[in-house]
C-alpha cells in the first residue's frame, strides 16, 4: 500500500514525464509548413512562387509550371522574364499577369518554356523569375517527366525568336 508521501513522490514524477516522453517542445518539424510534393516554393518577396517545377515531355525541353500568388493587395505583377543558367533557353511565350492578392496557376497556360542539354526528369535547373515589380526570384527547380500527374500540364511553344 503507497503511503501518502509515495503517492505524492509518484504524482510529480508524472507530472515531470509527461512533458519529456511527450515530446512537447517548440521548433520541430511539426511546427514547419510542410509540402507534400516534388515542386519547390519560394515565399520571399511579395509575388509567391509555388510548387514550382519543369514538366519535361522529352530531353532537352520541358514547360515551367508553377503557382504564383500575388501578396499586394492594391498592385497587380507581371512575369516579364525567366532565365536559366548558360546553356538553358528560356522563354516567356504568354503574358502573365497576376491581380492583386490573387493566386495564378502556370500549369494551364503553357507560359514559359525551357529548353537545353540540362533539363532532363531527374534533374534540377536553377531559374530566376522576373517581376514588373522590381522582384527577382531565383529557385532551384526540380524537372519531372510529363506522366498522369502532370497531364494536364499545357506545354510552352516558344516563338522562332528565343533567346538564350
């Protein structure tokens, strides 16, 4: 039979475990956005780039596929440039224009195709995305293979005047 200070002595024990063997604490990944998927965000200027990735159909070339949302709520921003490193050719080929605190989403238009020895599924290519704005957003983004995920991806047909 527990006498009461055992009773007592088991209590605070308790107590004190509970939060240790709980696992209670803060900065865990718990406490993280987390994204279940393959593309990558970018959440440091006011124009969002989200689950950002190349939809590849073959190598060599491939669609840039993206949400962007807007975060001014009086501005709209304009996609004006996207640029790949030496070797990847890029090309806006659809104007995109994202209204005040509006979330756009790439993946439908065919807007910007990406082409080069590099952009392969597998693979990462950097990208730098460019806003009437002033921003400049540079993502490491993944490429994947066109497959029943991305089907509905429009591909990007870029105009016979592409710059690399």
């Amino acid at each position: 039979m527990l006498t009461p200070a055992r009773r007592r002595l088991a209590a605070l024990a308790m107590v004190l475990l509970v939060p240790v063997l709980g696992a209670c604490g803060f900065g865990y990944q718990t406490d993280q956005v987390y994204q279940p998927g393959v593309g990558v965000n970018d959440r440091s200027g006011t124009v969002d780039v989200l689950g950002a990735v190349v939809v590849s159909s073959s190598d060599g070339s491939g669609t840039f596929v993206a949400s962007l949302v807007n975060k001014d709520v009086k501005n709209p921003a304009t996609l004006t440039a996207v640029t790949g490193p030496t070797g990847v050719t890029t090309q806006v080929v659809k104007k995109v224009t994202v209204a005040p605190d509006t979330l756009l989403n790439l993946a439908s238009m065919g807007a910007v195709s990406v082409k080069g020895p590099a952009v392969r599924a597998g693979g990462f290519v950097r990208l730098t995305l460019e806003f009437d704005t002033g921003q400049k957003t540079q993502i490491n983004v993944p490429i994947v293979e066109r497959n029943a995920e991305f089907s509905g991806v429009a591909p990007a047909i870029p105009s016979s005047s592409a710059k690399p």
